[in-house]
C-alpha cells in the first residue's frame, strides 16, 4: 500500500527557522533594512512564543511573513533561495532526520515536508534532499511577481492537517497508514491526522504528549549532561500522570 512520511521543517529538518533564514540572506543582499527585519523577526517570535491560534497573532505574522518577497521577481527569488539553502539551510539539518527520512524513501513511501514557510522555498529545500514534494504557504504572484498576498491561509496548526488530508485524498492513501513528524506541540493536529505519529526534538508539550500516547520519540539535539540524564524521566511521569487523568475521567 502506498504511503506518506509527512515533515515538518523548521527544528525538525532545521535547526531553526527557514522563514528567518531567508529573511536574513535577503536582508544581507540588501533587499531591506534592519527595521524591516527586526520588524519581521519579532513578529516571528510572538508567533512562535504565543503557541495560539489567535487571528491576530496569526494575521501579525501572515503579514510579515510575506512583506518582505512583495514585489520581488519570482526567479530572481528562486536564485536567492538556492544561495541561501547552500548558505544557511544545508548546514542547519539535522542529518537524525534526513536518516529517517531515507528509510521510507526506501521503503518506497513518499516524503512531503509540511511547512508555514513560502511553499516555493519548502520545494527548493524538498528539490536539495531528493524528496518527494513540499506543502507550504502559498504566496500570490501576478505577472511573474509576489504580491506580499497569500492564496489561502498560513499553513499552520489545523490547516496543516486539511493540507494533508487534500493531499492523500488526491492521491488515494489512507492517512491511517501514513506517518507525520515535528517537535512541536503546534503541530497535534498534523500528527493526530496520520496513523503513525513522531516526535523529533520535541518541545516540552509534544513530549509528554507523545509519552502519554506511546509515541515514538527522536531527539537529536546535544543536551545538556542533566537534561539527558534526567529529561527522559520527567516526561515518563509527566506523560503517565496526564494518562491517568484521562483514565479517570472517562
């Protein structure tokens, strides 16, 4: 049976964000100031720190994410994406990841990183690892240019998980047999849409989460020697205490 290993991208296939990556190799290249992009950047961050799904936390950073290709060419900007995947993306990956995502190519399975990033930088980067495809943001272009507009809405939380569920429908995969994988607890309804859920590098959240519910856990990050030691075990207990919360309550 055909299937899909969903992945996430940024501190999952990263170390990091790509939309930050971008906005840095752009702003190196000139294309706008440091108020622009500290502009950007906090933004980013009230995003990434809020773990909400308010809509004007969302449209804050919607609109930062897309002001800073408005205007710009489409292939000048694919140009600059490959310059900057070779720059800053390559020696950002997590080599844990790219291993597992290996094995389901080998397997036969299709690879799709999901992402909120632009979705034609999500396909450089998709294009770079010999995956199978990417599902980003989708950014409006008119006559061979970005408009700052998005098509639809910022590939995030719920709406990774229409994405993916269009997507497996297209192509005639059950979800149940597919796998998905992020390190953040943003991501639920992505990992909850497929059969086969992971966790890598996951934040505190996800990881109780995924000890609560048996999921398989991937870490690749160099901890500190406490963390490692003790890290694992805190979230055991965490994990089976919100189980037994559940039990009772049902």
């Amino acid at each position: 049976m055909p299937r899909i290993a969903f992945f996430d991208v940024d501190n999952t296939i990263t170390r990091g964000s790509t939309l930050y990556f971008l906005g840095r190799g752009m702003y190196n290249r000139g294309f706008f100031t440091k108020r622009d992009i500290g502009a950007w950047v906090l933004a980013n961050i009230r995003f990434r720190m809020t773990g909400t799904e308010k809509d004007e936390v969302i449209s804050r950073f919607q609109k930062a994410a897309t002001d800073f290709i408005g205007g710009h060419d489409v292939k000048e900007i694919r140009i600059i994406g490959e310059e900057i995947y070779n720059e800053f993306v390559s020696p950002a990956i997590w080599l844990g990841t790219i291993a597992l995502a290996k094995q389901h190519l080998d397997a036969g399975d299709e690879v799709w990183l999901v992402t909120a990033s632009p979705e034609d930088f999500a396909n450089l980067i998709a294009e770079r690892l010999g995956f199978t495809g990417a599902i980003g943001t989708k950014a409006e272009i008119k006559d061979g240019k970005y408009t700052g507009n998005l098509n639809g809405k910022l590939l995030h939380g719920k709406e990774k998980a229409v994405a993916i569920t269009d997507l497996a429908k297209q192509r005639g995969i059950d979800l149940k047999d597919c796998y998905a994988y992020s390190d953040s607890y943003n991501d639920l309804p992505l990992l909850s849409a497929v059969g086969n859920p992971r966790a890598i590098n996951p934040d505190a959240k996800l990881r109780i989460m995924a000890f609560s519910q048996g999921w398989p856990v991937h870490d690749f990050r160099r901890l500190r020697w406490l963390n490692r030691l003790i890290g694992p075990t805190v979230s055991r207990l965490a994990g089976f205490w919100v189980y037994l919360t559940a039990r009772n309550k049902s």
